[in-house]
C-alpha cells in the first residue's frame, strides 16, 4: 500500500467516526519537505476547531502507523469555497454549482475552458450546462476543474 494510500485510509476512518466526509487527500512538496494535506467537509461546512481536532487525530495515526518516509507537515483544512473537483463524488456533490473545467481537447469551440453549472454527474462523465448548451464531458479529458464561488446580490 502506498503512503498516500495509507493517509487515505486513516483519514477517512477519522472523518467517519466523526461524521465528516472526506474530500481529498494530497502528499507532495519539494525534496526534503513533504506536505500531507487532507480536506474535510461536512454538510454546513467544518470550523476550526473540528478541523483542529481532525488534525490531532490524524497526526497520532500517522506517528504510530509512519507511511511518510522521514519529517513532513500535515495540514488538515476544509476544501474550500472554491473547490477542486477530481474525482466522480465529487461532481456529484456540485451537482447545481458553477465550476470551470479546462478540457485537455476542444469540446466547446476553440476553447479548453467551459463555465457552467455541473447538471448532472454519472460513472463515467458529467453534463455542464453553459449558457448556450448541455455538454457532455467525460471524466478523463479533465484536465482541471474547480467550483466557483458567487456572491449572493
């Protein structure tokens, strides 16, 4: 099991046991200073000291299992208002939100952007409604996408 695959699993015990979700989990950084960052979320959002109590336990079950090779720094926060979007779930829990997607073809024009609003999300693609049409978007031609945040007026 790789390191991230083990984080990935400690942290998705904790959330469970919490009643959280969690929404990501990233291990990277430069040569000689690894970052461990795991996103939580719950429904009306996380605040900080639930994020601070995440954090404590993580930490605890990453010093007795060790997946991480040598000293890293582990942060725990919330996805965001604007948040990355990468796997299935979650396009499916944006379902009715903006988001941009930057395709790595052309789907739309001459553009690898599209804005819209995620319509629907399946097992393998997701719809995007722009303001001129429906499009179908698999999966694998993201090459990144995120929700957009709108003020209310």
């Amino acid at each position: 099991m790789s390191a991230v695959e083990e984080v990935k699993d400690l942290a998705e015990a904790v959330t469970k046991r919490r009643s959280l979700k969690l929404w990501d989990v990233e291990v990277g950084g430069v040569p000689g200073r690894t970052v461990v960052r795991v996103f939580v979320d719950a429904d009306g959002g996380v605040d900080l000291d639930t994020v601070a109590e995440v954090s404590e336990e993580i930490s605890r079950g990453l010093d007795l299992k060790d997946p991480i090779a040598g000293r890293f720094t582990l942060e725990v926060s919330s996805p965001g208002l604007e948040r990355n979007l990468k796997y299935p779930q979650h396009f499916a829990a944006s379902v009715g939100r903006q988001v941009v997607i930057k395709t790595k073809e052309r789907l739309v024009g001459d553009s690898h952007r599209v804005e819209g609003t995620v319509a629907a999300a399946g097992a393998n693609s997701f719809s995007i409604a722009t303001s001129d049409e429906q499009v179908d978007v698999p999966y694998s031609a993201v090459k990144s996408a995120r929700t957009v945040f709108e003020w209310s007026k």
